[in-house]
C-alpha cells in the first residue's frame, strides 16, 4: 500500500446549484472500496452528478428514515465522493449508510436522488430551493425505492408469504378491474348463502380458498413488524412514496411492489373479519389485542395508498389547508414523526393541488424560526377558516407562539364541535364576512370580527375520561361521566331562569332536562338523536342512556366506598364500638380478683386474649375478602376470554333487542364561540389571549346575530 492511499481525503465541497433553474443532483452507486478486515462491508463510492428536471434521463428516488440517535448532530459515517479532482469524503447518517449497502449489492439502481446527499444541507437556501422542486423531482423519477431497513426472520416470512399469495392473481383481479363489486364480494364471503352471479362466485370462491390455504399461515408477526417500521410514521415519505409512478418496498435481500404491500393488508381484513365471524369460542383478550392492533399499525400504508389514489387516479388532490389538518392532527393516535417541525408544513407541499391558492402563498425559507414561520402559515390558513384557532391547544411544544398560531409540533385532537376533520356539527358564526386581517408591529397580532356573548360566571372541575384499562376498544370510565354528569345538572339548574325568559311557554323541569342532556358532550348527542328520531323520541332515548350511565358510575363509586370501608383502620376509625377488652377493670378491684380469685382473673384474661384474637382475624379476614373481591373483578375485567356474540337470554336481561372573568366570543365564520381572555385594555385597543372552544346553549347555529343588542366588533389577538 502506497503512502498515496493512506492520505487522508480532503471534504467533498458541493458545487452551487443555480436558484434560476430547475437543477439537482443525482447520485450514482460505484462499486464500494474494500474492508481490510475479512467478511464486512468495505466504504461506500459514489459519483455526484447535476441534472435538470425537464431534461434528465431515467432515474430512481430514494424513501427511507434517517432515524438519526438522540444527541447525534451531524452525521459520521464516511463515504467516499469520486470527482474529476479525486476522491473526496463526505458523511452520512449510519441508517442511509446501511440502504446504500444493500442496494448496492443487489444492482437495484443506477442513479438515484436521496436527499441526505443530492442536497447541500448546510446550505439553508439551497436548501429551500430544492424543497420547492421536491414535487417535480419525484413525479419525474421511474419510482421510487422504500428503504424499511434490515430485515428480521418475521418480516423475511412476511414478504415470502405475501409473495405467494399475490402470485395467485385473486387480489390483483378484485382490487383491479371487478373492484366496483367487491364490497357485495366481500360480503359474499362472509356469508356464502348470498345470491351473487357468475363474476362475483368465482371471486367469492377464490378468495375462501385463499383463506383455508394462506390463513393460517398469514405471519401476523411478520407484518406488525414490518408496519412497525419507522418509515411509516413519517411525514416527508408521504409525498416521496405517492408522487412517482411506482413504489418498490426493499427490507433486506426482500422487496415487494406497493400493490403487493396493499393487497397483504386487504388480505389480512377479509382473512381476519372471516376468522371472528366463525368464532365459536372465548378466546383471550391478547390475541384480541393484537389482531386489532394491526388495524391501528396499517395507518401509515392507508395514508400511502389515499395520497396516490388522489394523485394517480381520482386526480383531486387537496388543498394545503386540508392536508395541514389531516397530517398534524393525530387525535390520540402516534403522531406523525418529522425531523424538523417546519417539515409538518413543507414536506405537504408536494401533495397539494397544482393551483391551490393556499400553497402558492407559503414561503419556503429554513432559514426562518418556526414561531416565524407558524405565525405566516397561521395567517394564510385563518384567511380560508377561522375555525384554525380551534387547533390552538395545549400543552404547547413550541415555546413562544402568539396564542391564536397553533403549535402543528404538539399532539393535537379533533375540535370538540366536530365528529371528523371537515364536518362540524354547528355554525354559530355564520358565513365568513371580512377574512382576518394581519396587524404590523413588534408582536404578531391578528384582528377578527365577532360578537361578544358574555363573560364566564364559574368553571367547572369534572371531566369525562375514558377506562384506563380496557378490553380492547376504548370505554367510557363511569365514574367520572357520573360526576361530570352531576356537574353538569347544576350548571343546568342555574341557568333555567335564563332560559325561560327568552321562552315563558317551557317549563322549568324540561328546560332543565333539555340543557342539561346538551351539555353533557357538547350537545353531539341530543344532535345525532334527536335528528334521527325525531325531538321526542330522541329526549327520551338520550335520557335512557344518560340515565344508565349515571346509574352505573353512582353503582361503582358505591362500590369503591364499601371496599375502602372494609379497610382495617378505616373500620377502627368509624365502627363507634368498644371492645369490652379495651375498658379494663380499676386497679383496685383488678388487685382483688387477683388476689381473692387468681382462677378466675386468668379466665377473664384469657377470654379477653381470645375475643381480641377473633376480633382481629374477623377484621383481616373481612378486610382482605373485600380487598380480594376488587383485585379480583379487575383482572377478570382485563383478563377473562371474550366471547364476541352473546346469547339471546343475556341481550334479553338487558333489555335490548336484535376561569371566571374570560369572555365568550362568536367569530363570523366560525363554527363555534371561543374563549378570550383580556391581557391589555388600552384606550385605542384591547388584546386578548386565545383560551379555546366553547360551547354556548342557544347560541350554535347563528342565533347571536338575531339580538339587536349585539353588536359586532374587532378584536386583537396577541
């Protein structure tokens, strides 16, 4: 070895990209530099070449996770750069290291656009630029390689099994030219008495023999493991795996087309929905688990094959509003992971409509802070919809953002006046009239037309809360409904005087009943009933179910009493009875039994010594009885099989058949009131800090604008 090799390489210094042109760089897969040391990978070699968009020949994208460690800030594995001056290095996180290895040596790709490379990444415009293409990039690539990872023996059984059963065609043919009857297919299945004609009998047919060969042997760990990947809980593959023609899934020495991936989960829900309706048994409530835990893993593949359906099919993209909500909104689900939170916003805009208004109005700028940049997408989306604010949470991630911007960093739920993402269930503020409007000056502030309503009297402490510990879907925790039920009777209770005088014919037992079922969840309930089945009908059975519910919270918050009760200190403090043991006898007279009766003192003592031990076994014996009963209706609760149809005679039984202070304001536009709190009062202006949603009884499909008392006014939000 010459001293010529041993010489350390110089850093591979990129060549600027001019922001004129529609240019990047594209990387190209030399074969690697030998190890030194016998059976491992050598260094890896590549070529750095620039391209155009319009004019480059065919390559590759690369999707993977940079999965970059805790406390890792800049990359350290070295691979080597060939240029016409020499080799040079440059380093790379070890998780792209590991992809380039693999595709390398299985010849997968020639040249290939990965974004850890082709771009300068310490170049923040640069780095702009290019994010601004990345929608062009990938739309004019051949396709795009999905890097998973290594592979295990359950996701290599995986892709092995899945393999097989693509092979036989009977996916690809119902998810392709008979997928319009599928859904009667599928019910078919479930239920072979079904009519179906000649079409529809075959899939039927096809599909059970699928079942009774391959579903047994589906490997259900193979596939949690390979949806447990961390590509697919991340934002910026959404678009690298959507926008290009075609995707190839690589784990390994193993690859499967994105059709593949997407006829194993259809697969897996024929496979299992027929497995629980030929269920004849009590099965534990892990197996339970896991096979609906699946479901909740398959999100990510679902989000895939949604984006390229409206890319490559349907051709209705969604507006970057939208696609804002949809991919930063996890309400209670894993949050979608993103390595820069300015990511939640640019790595969307790919997937966004080619004239949305929305996106051309967004400024792609790495350079910028993220409260800087919040505040500007927050402006441009309160332009579309006031109902924006509703996402201004808490706690906050984000330290430092004006109150009405919404932290897209936090995890983030669904506004409590919406049963999904675009579908709210009132209109308080009516048709939007004059948009928000951006003030200048040191502070992003914003000014909105509204209605004051009020301001906030007292405030509650009860909350609704689901089961800590459930079977497997969430449940309603009875308990705290029953007090936050309670709560809510009393709040109804004073505000029946309210009421009655905007309506003298209402009686006070039926407004009271009224409001306080509305108030329970927002009025989402006395909505959905009373809608589909009519105002009476609806009442009642909204009130049976309320009624049911507090019934079994009041039954287990008795029951946590006596169980408490039944503690051996408890009792001591509360029985109010003194063993005759415990008053014992003057010193006096003790002497002379003693001394006149020894025989009879000892019988005296030894009853005493025998009523305490009984007394005290009692005591334990009733304490841990009690104690036990409750440890024991827990783990049966958690434990026990569940069997997943119920006889007639046990659905017979039940009775079934088959702050103080902040103000209330209503926005135009707005769906629903939201609380402000004043934090200035000048002269000229009053700022206010956003709170949140409120629900305001009478006040939720516009009725604020019939008062002529009312009138509107700006207010500033800070």
């Amino acid at each position: 070895m010459s001293l010529f090799e041993l010489k350390p390489l110089e850093p591979y210094e990129y060549s600027p990209l001019s922001p004129a042109k529609r240019a990047f760089r594209l990387v190209q897969l030399l074969p690697p530099k030998p190890s030194i040391i016998p059976g491992t990978f050598g260094t890896i070699r590549i070529r750095v070449l620039e391209a155009d968009i319009d004019t480059s020949a065919r390559y590759d994208a690369l999707s993977y996770s940079w999965n970059v460690p805790a406390g890792q800030g800049e990359p350290n594995r070295q691979v080597i750069v060939e240029t016409d001056s020499g080799s040079r290095k440059l380093f790379i996180f070890p998780a792209l290291e590991n992809a380039l290895f693999h595709l390398g040596t299985q010849n997968m790709t020639d040249r290939i656009f990965i974004d850890q490379i082709s771009i300068n990444q310490k170049d923040k415009n640069e780095k702009s630029h290019q994010v601004s293409l990345m929608q062009d990039i990938y739309m004019n690539s051949a396709r795009t390689l999905v890097w998973l990872g290594p592979s295990t023996r359950a996701s290599d059984r995986y892709f092995d099994v899945v393999r097989q059963i693509c092979s036989e065609g009977v996916l690809s043919r119902v998810m392709g030219p008979r997928v319009s009857q599928f859904m009667h297919v599928f019910d078919a299945v479930m239920d072979p008495t079904m009519p179906v004609n000649e079409e529809q009998r075959e899939d039927r047919d096809d599909l059970l023999d699928l079942i009774a060969r391959y579903g047994d042997r589906f490997p259900l760990s193979g596939f949690a493991d390979v949806l447990d990947r961390n590509w697919f809980n991340r934002l910026w593959v959404i678009q690298e795996a959507c926008l290009a023609p075609s995707v190839i899934f690589v784990c390994g020495k193993k690859s499967l087309c994105f059709d593949c991936f997407r006829a194993s989960s259809l697969f897996y829900s024929i496979y299992n929905t027929h497995w629980v309706r030929n269920l004849d048994k009590a099965v534990p409530q892990r197996v339970l688990r896991e096979r609906d835990a699946l479901f909740g893993k398959m999100g990510g593949l679902n989000r895939i094959f949604q984006e390229r359906k409206a890319i490559h099919q349907t051709m209705k993209r969604r507006g970057l509003h939208d696609l804002i909500l949809k991919y930063n909104v996890n309400h209670h689900l894993m949050k979608i992971g993103a390595t820069l939170e300015q990511d939640r916003i640019f790595g969307l805009l790919g997937l966004a409509a080619i004239d949305d208004a929305v996106k051309r109005k967004v400024r792609v700028d790495y350079d910028a802070q993220v409260v800087q940049m919040y505040s500007e997408i927050a402006e441009i989306l309160l332009q579309e919809s006031v109902d924006i604010l509703l996402f201004n949470q808490h706690p906050r991630k984000t330290q430092g953002l004006p109150s009405w911007v919404p932290d897209w960093a936090m995890d983030l739920s669904i506004p409590i006046r919406y049963v999904a993402l675009g579908e709210p269930t009132s209109n308080a503020g009516g048709p939007m009239g004059e948009a928000p409007i951006r003030l200048e000056g040191s502070q992003p502030r914003i000014a909105i037309k509204g209605i004051l309503v009020g301001e906030i009297q007292e405030v509650g402490q009860r909350l609704q809360q689901a089961q800590p510990n459930t079977k497997v879907h969430e449940e309603i925790d009875y308990r705290s409904a029953k007090l936050f039920f309670d709560e809510a009777s009393r709040f109804a209770r004073r505000a029946v005087g309210t009421a009655r005088r905007r309506d003298f014919s209402l009686s006070a037992a039926d407004v009271e009943l009224g409001m306080q079922l509305r108030l329970c969840d927002s009025g989402l309930s006395y909505r959905h009933f009373t809608e589909r089945l009519g105002a009476v009908a609806g009442i009642e059975r909204l009130q049976a179910l309320h009624s049911a519910c507090h019934s079994l919270g009041e039954r287990l918050i008795r029951s946590d009493e006596t169980i408490a009760s039944y503690h051996i200190t408890r009792i001591y403090r509360t029985i109010g009875i003194v063993p005759w043991y415990w008053q014992p006898m003057s010193e006096m007279e003790s002497l002379r039994t003693w001394a006149l009766n020894p025989v009879l003192a000892g019988h005296i003592a030894g009853r005493a010594l025998r009523d305490f031990v009984v007394d005290m076994t009692g005591l334990c014996i009733a304490s841990a009885r009690a104690w036990y009963a409750s440890k024991v209706l827990v783990y049966r609760r958690r434990f026990q099989r569940i069997k997943l149809r119920p006889d007639p005679g046990s659905v017979e039984k039940l009775g079934l058949s088959a702050d103080a202070g902040d103000r209330i304001v209503i926005f135009r536009g707005g769906t629903t009131p939201h609380i402000l709190r004043l934090q200035y009062g000048g002269i000229h202006e009053m700022k206010y800090e956003y709170l949140g949603e409120a629900y305001c009884d009478g006040f939720m499909d516009g009725e604020i604008f019939q008062h002529e008392a009312k009138r509107e006014e700006t207010f500033v939000l800070v």
